[in-house]
C-alpha cells in the first residue's frame, strides 16, 4: 500500500482484560483517483509504484476489471500467467509472515537468510512477466513459476515442515498433523507448540472467498459505486466477513476440527497458512503447466465501460471497480482485504475484546499476534488505553 499508510489499534484494558478495540486508520480509499484522467493501461503498469505490497495481485485484478470494462483497450484479461503471478506472490507473503514475524511470538529470531532464496525466485518470476500479464505464459514464466515452485517446496521441507509438502494435506486432524510436524523436526512444529493455548474469541464471521460474476455484479459493485466510504469497512452481504487464507482453508477437516477445539485462536489461522502454502508449489507447477486450478481471478463487465474484478490475494479477495472512457479512466475503486479483517467489527476487534491480561505488556503481545496472524497489508501501530 501507500508508504505513509498505518492502521493504529487503540486497545482498552481495565487491568485484567481487553474490554474494547478501536481500529483507525490513515488509509486513502480515493488513492487511485490520482489516476483519473489517465490512459488506463499506463496507469494499471504504474500502479506498483503505489501499491509495493502485493503489487501483483493489485495489477491483476486492476487489469482484469480494465479488459471487462472496456474491450477497445489493448489489455487482455490475464489468464493464466495472472494466476502464476497471484499463486507465487501469495508463497512470498504467507512465507514472510511466517519467517520474518511470526517467530517473534515464539521467542526466536526472524529467518531472514532462509527466505531470502524465495524472494529472489519471486522476484524473477514478477520481472518476467512484467509486459506479459495479459498473455499466455511464455517459456520465462513458466520456467520462473517452476523455479518457485521448486524453492518453495525446498524450503518448506527443509526448514518449516520437516516434510514433504504436498503431504501435509492428506491429514484431516490437527493431532496427527500436528504429530507428524513434530516427527519432521521443522520449525511449524515450535511454533504450533507455543500458540495453540494463547486465547482468541470464537467469533466465526461469514467467510468471504472469491465471489462469482452475480455475486460481484449484483453484491459488491453496487455498494462499491454508490458509497464512496464502502471501502473503509465493507460488509458482504450485510455480513462484516473474514477473508484469507483462514476463509479459503476452512472447509479442510484439520482445520475445522482446530477450530472447534481452539475456537478463535491464532493458531487455527496459522495452520490454516501452513496447509495453504504447502499447496502452492502443486498450484504453480499446474498453472505453469496448463493443468485446471480452481480459479483465484474473476470479472465481469457492467456495461457502459465499466468493469468490476476479484482476486485472492495473500491477504484475501481483493477487488477493483473501472469506468474508463476513450481508453481513459474515469472513476476507480477498489477494497482491500485488511478492510474486511480489520473492519471495526471484525475478526481482529473481535479476536481480541475479552481477552484476559494481567499486564500491560501482556496486551500489546496479544494485539501484536492477533495482527500477525490477519497479517495486514499496511504498517500496524498498537496503544494501551487504560489501567
């Protein structure tokens, strides 16, 4: 997102327990109408310079809401090679939460030397399809999107795992699972060990995942166009919702069975990112492949150059509305997934509120892994209110 972006969680706490949460933020929702007035493919290939964080996924969606909007612009929709970009960009997010944050919580240094190689393979691949998003995946692509691929599994074998990583699917209770990444010795294990017990409310909103055509068309599209503030705390369906990994993981029985044993907690969104990521290596061999995925990008056009499109996103669904006339860019709008997670009702708020604290540290180490495991696409500042 923008650099000077930064929500600020101001935590109340009566000296024993968390009893409110106050999200505000810095975020700019009309920060793409600096583009308003520009040809909207120039504009689309400059948005990672507004958006560094995920910026793959922004110019997808930002490139499939274009083809569906206006059909006279020279940009296609993305194919293939956008779901390369989207699955290997989703490796490099979950991976830096769980190497370079997450170990904070476990009283361990941040693996900045083992996710070094992945950022570097993730890199590649995003400058070789750069000029190339809207086209078949060449040569370069899918010999960068294997070369992730194979990063990936290394890594998560040698180091987080401890196992291969397509196994790791195959378990349908969190005790066996849990049991074998001990057997693996890798790092998930520790972490798992340390944070099933910390306390989360059991809270299930709805789970938001990648809507279909009608449902962006007839849901998000309206809201989105009509209230120039949806995007600050969006609701779906009436519904405040939870998106990411957790949203799209949920139905995987070890997973469930976590959440019923856990409720809430963090932990049950960590294992959540765990099976995800153990997944990509397969997901990016098959697209680099041709092979049939379930789909992670979805458009459609709402006529009179206007187009609305979703993508899952590391983070979650994100969405991007255009209206372009003549090739330019008339209005733009888009929803982030920190906005629904971080809305002032949502997983985060409550998450946290009820918690018992004794301290004041205490509080800030449990709004600071409460954020961590959400992961927000911004810089996150926490206060103490109170006691």
């Amino acid at each position: 997102m923008l650099a000077a972006e930064r929500l600020i969680a101001r935590v109340a706490w009566n000296g024993e327990a968390i009893t409110a949460v106050r999200i505000d933020s810095t975020r700019r929702p009309d920060a793409l109408r600096l583009f308003v007035g520009r040809p909207a493919p120039q504009a689309i290939d400059d948005l990672p310079r507004v958006f560094a964080i995920c910026s793959g996924a922004q110019r997808v969606a930002a490139g499939e809401a274009l083809a569906a909007a206006d059909r006279a612009t020279v940009f296609e929709a993305t194919g293939r090679t956008g779901e390369i970009v989207l699955a290997a960009e989703c490796a490099h997010e979950s991976l830096g939460n769980l190497l370079l944050r997450l170990p904070r919580h476990a009283g361990e240094p941040p693996r900045v030397g083992d996710y070094a190689a992945l950022h570097r393979a993730v890199a590649s691949l995003k400058a070789a399809t750069v000029g190339a998003i809207g086209v078949a995946p060449g040569g370069v692509v899918v010999d960068a999107a294997r070369d992730v691929a194979g990063t990936l599994d290394e890594l998560l074998e040698r180091r987080v795992l401890g196992l291969p990583a397509a196994s790791l699917a195959r378990y349908d209770d969190p005790g066996t699972l849990w049991a074998a990444l001990r057997a693996g010795g890798g790092w998930a294990a520790g972490w798992l060990d340390r944070l099933w017990d910390r306390p989360g409310a059991g809270v299930a909103y709805a789970r938001l995942r990648l809507p279909d055509a009608d449902a962006l068309a007839a849901d998000i599209a309206p809201a989105l166009i009509a209230d120039p503030t949806y995007a600050r705390a969006p609701r779906w369906r009436g519904r405040v919702a939870e998106t990411g990994t957790y949203a799209r993981e949920a139905g995987h029985a070890a997973v469930q069975e976590a959440w019923r044993r856990h409720g809430g907690s963090p932990a049950v969104r960590l294992l959540a990112r765990l099976i995800e990521v153990s997944r990509l290596p397969a997901r990016l061999r098959a697209c680099a492949d041709g092979e049939p995925v379930e789909p992670w990008i979805r458009a459609c056009s709402l006529g009179g150059g206007r187009g609305i499109a979703a993508v899952e996103s590391a983070r979650g669904v994100l969405v991007h509305y255009l209206s372009v006339a003549q090739g330019r860019i008339v209005d733009w709008r888009m929803v982030a997934p920190t906005e629904w997670n971080f809305h002032p009702d949502g997983a985060y708020v409550a998450g946290l509120i009820g918690i018992t604290a004794g301290t004041r540290e205490a509080v800030l180490d449990c709004a600071t892994l409460w954020a961590d495991a959400l992961d927000p696409c911004v810089a996150f500042e926490t206060e103490v209110v109170g006691a």
